[in-house]
C-alpha cells in the first residue's frame, strides 16, 4: 500500500483519488479552497443556483468507467439525461440553427434543412474525416500516457494515417476542405476554443471533438453538473480517500524523489507519491521552485497559455419563449474575437477584452435551479484573454469588469436576447477572480493552449520527470474538458498501479 496525497480536488484530483482508492492505496486529498469541486462549481443565491464551469457532459464512457472501476454503476449514483436540442445557435447572416442530439446523420440532416442538401454532404463528409482522426488518436493520443517522439513514430508507420491526421493543417484549414457554408465554418470554429484555443492554429485533429459531441450524444444531470464531483468526491470517500479543504499547499517536497507536500500551515503530510491536480505552471512555478522543477519550467514556457473566461450569473424575472438549454450568438467578424484574446494579427500586441465577443447562454430549463417557474438562471461567457497584469490584460482594473458586463448585455441585446428590463441581480466572475480562486495562472482555463502542431507534446506529461510525482487535469495530458481530465486521471492510475 502506498501513502498517496492528491493536491487539489478538482474533477481531476477527485477522479484520481477514487481510483487510487479502489486499487488499495492509501489516498488524501489536499484542497486549498472551502470546499471540493474546482471549477466544476455551484453558485447558490436567493433561490437561485448556478453551474460556475462546464455546463454539458460529452463521451459519459470516461466516467461510467471510473464508477464500475471503483464500485457500483454511475446510473445508481446520478441520472444523465439527453439534451435535445444540443445547442441553438445565431449566425450573423441570420441563420437560426438548432444542433440535434440525434446522432451523425441526424446532423448532417439539420444542416441539410438549414443550408441545402450540398451543405448536409459536407458535414457527412467532414464527420466521416473526423471519425477516421478519431479512430487512430483515440489509444495513442488519449488513452495512453504520451511518450513524445515514440508516440509520433507509431502514427509515422503508415503514411495513410498521417495524411488523416495532417498535423500540418489547422482545424480552419481542415474546415475549409470540407465545408463552403460560412456558418458551418464558424460552428466548426467554436470547438476549437473549447480546448483554450484559436482554431486558425489549432490542430485539425481538434475535428474530434465536435465527433465526440455528436456520436456519442450530449448529456446533463438534473440539479447541475456539479453534482458529477459530488458523486465522485462520495465514491472516493467509500474508498477511504480522506479528504481535506481550506489545505493549501506550499511545496512539494522532493529531494530528489517525492517525500511528501508540506501545507501552508507548516504541517508535513508524508508520501510515496504526490498527484498533482492543480494547473501544471502553479505545481513547476510555485511547489517545486528548486531544480527538481527546472524542466518541467522549460517546457512550459515553450507552450502558448490558454484563453480565459468572462463570465456573468443572471437572476432574471420571467421565462423566455422558447429558449433552448444552451444558446451560442455569433459575432460578425469572429477573427478579430481570436486576435483581441491572444493579442495577434490585426490586434497585435497586448490582449484586451472583444469588444463583438461570441456569447454562450446555459439556461437550463430545470425547476432545481430557479426559485419558482417565472425565474430564470442563466450562465452568460464570453472568451477572454488570461489576466496578465504585466505584460498583458489586467482584469483588475477599477470599473472594468462592471463596464464590460453592460456591453455584453448591449450585445446579447443586439442579437435578441434583451434581458436587461427582467434583470434582478448578476454576479461577475473575471479571468482574474478565475485565478484567486482555483490558482490557475492567469485564469487560463484550459493550463495550456492547442495552439501549434507540437501543442500536444508541450502539454505536460502525467509522469513528471521528479520521481513519485504524477500530474492530472486539464492541463495536462491529454488536455481539458470533463472527458480528457477523466481520462487523465485513468491513465495516472494505470502509471501508478495496484497497492
């Protein structure tokens, strides 16, 4: 039996922990907030509740897997239902287009009704090209710990497969091939930031995501999506995990191999191993400060950080007819969305905040999260580049935050959802409150972005190169959103094994 303290309780941290403790090892968990979750988070208010992070389960294999692999099903903890509409999005031309939970063809059939036939073979055609891509990355890429130059060698055998995956293209370039509606191109678009990144220099291998959303189907849980770490935090728990909170850690201790996390309280917690659950750069900046951290630090600032969040919670009187679960609103120039938040092309410089942003509305229709029926929750964000005070954006600045929330009001209102007259309060969180809160650098949702052909071989690996120390989580491998950081946290037990 090894004595195991997992930093963080985030999805990644809690996943990892209950694995741990179903294979026999001795499991803390060590959470410097009040509470477990993450960014998987719930915001309660005057009757109203808010999901405060993802708002949408895709690919529930990864988790049905964690709670078979460590007790009884995840249908006898939580019931996922099906959304249907996935999601309804506004372009700018005018197209109204409802995504359908309908699986591949039923897509390709939405697309056809909303474009024309010609637009309804290209999706086909691009899911048939993004199902292959999925096919060959899935094991290697992720569901296995990456090994660098070994794991490019066995796509290299067969030249085939590297054509597939043509990690010289873009997603934007991959698009491109495929679709000539300028809406499909935009829908397409949006999943790259879904990863923290911008799609003109994302990977074309990035085309499984919108695979993943619509082959295996689009999925939410009745009270909130916070209630997945709550069930995983009480899966844990029946494994013997002890878990602790308001324990922020100071330093893991490695001389050279782990010897255990020392808290800020001066408290020492002993350790075989040490799993990681925070964002990589705050483990290599601030809990290993020393040489041990050194080429974990180099390889960092090889990577481009990953976008952030605007995000506000709205109380609002009334029902809104017709409202769909998640709603997207379009800009009309979205390239320029990409330069503001990175600082590049036409915006290059410092990051600043869009002043067009595309909007993304979670208003689920859920009598759990409103105080009675003539109320509604909504989950309002908007990208937004990381707070970076020095060299790029300060989200702290006097008056900006509550300036910004009424332009995106302005803009939810131009593109006809004007809520502003049924408003009763808002609560806004910035990329800055992000990093205060879950000491994520900056606010950079996602740790590292896919920016780059070599993006995922920058992200850092889930065995650290300090003995006994194992990374899980968004940012790391093999990236962010529930189903990776799921699988991040299986393959960390698999490296880890049997007590």
């Amino acid at each position: 039996m090894a004595k195991v303290v997992v930093i963080g309780a985030g999805l990644g941290g809690l996943s990892a922990a209950a694995r741990l403790g179903a294979l026999g090892h001795q499991v803390t968990v060590v959470e410097q907030a009040a509470q477990v979750g993450g960014k998987l988070g719930l915001l309660r208010r005057e009757g109203f509740a808010f999901d405060t992070g993802p708002s949408l389960v895709t690919l529930p294999a990864v988790y049905r897997d964690l709670f078979l692999k460590t007790g009884r099903p995840l249908d006898d903890e939580l019931e996922l239902v099906p959304l249907d509409p996935t999601c309804h999005y506004r372009f700018p031309g005018g197209l109204e287009f409802d995504l359908p939970n309908t699986g591949p063809a039923g897509v390709s059939r939405a697309w056809a009704a909303a474009l024309g036939e010609k637009a309804g073979r290209d999706w086909s055609a691009f899911h048939q090209r993004s199902a292959r891509i999925w096919d060959l990355t899935r094991d290697p890429f992720l569901e296995s710990p990456l090994e660098g130059v070994r794991t490019l060698l066995g796509l290299a055998r067969n030249p085939a497969d590297v054509r597939t995956v043509a990690p010289w293209l873009s997603l934007r370039d991959l698009g491109r091939k495929y679709l000539q509606a300028p809406e499909q191109r935009m829908f397409l678009d949006r999943y790259a930031t879904y990863t923290g990144s911008d799609p003109r220099r994302a990977p074309a291998a990035l085309a499984t995501i919108p695979f993943v959303e619509h082959a295996f189907g689009a999925w939410y849980i009745p009270g909130g999506l916070w209630r997945l770490g709550a069930a995983i935090t009480d899966r844990a728990v029946s494994r013997g995990v002890k878990i602790r909170t308001s324990a922020p850690v100071s330093r893991v201790l490695a001389a050279p191999k782990v010897e255990g996390v020392q808290l800020e309280s001066g408290e020492t917690l002993p350790a075989d191993v040490v799993v990681s659950g925070v964002e990589a750069a705050h483990l290599y900046r601030d809990l290993l400060p020393g040489s041990e951290g050194d080429r974990g630090r180099r390889a960092l600032a090889k990577a481009s950080p990953s976008l952030s969040g605007f995000v506000m919670l709205l109380a609002l009187r009334g029902r809104t007819p017709g409202l769909r679960h998640h709603t997207v609103l379009f800009p009309s120039d979205y390239d320029a969305e990409f330069d503001h938040v990175f600082g590049t092309g036409r915006q290059s410089g410092r990051p600043s905040p869009v002043p067009d942003p595309t909007v993304y509305i979670s208003a689920p229709d859920d009598p759990e999260l409103r105080p009675d029926d003539d109320h509604e929750a909504w989950f309002v964000l908007v990208n937004a580049p990381r707070h970076d005070p020095g060299s790029g954006m300060d989200w702290d600045q006097p008056g900006l935050a509550a300036s910004y929330a009424e332009k995106i009001l302005d803009v939810m209102a131009r593109r006809g959802l004007d809520v502003r007259e049924r408003l009763l309060w808002k609560e806004i969180r910035t990329p800055a409150d992000l990093e205060r809160n879950t000491r994520s650098t900056g606010g950079a949702i996602y740790g590292s972005s896919s920016n780059g052909a070599r993006s995922a071989f920058l992200r850092p690996a889930n065995r650290s190169p300090v003995p006994g120390l194992f990374l899980v989580g968004g940012s790391s491998h093999p990236g962010g959103g529930l189903p990776l950081v799921g699988l991040s946290a299986a393959i960390v037990a698999d490296l880890i094994g049997k007590a």
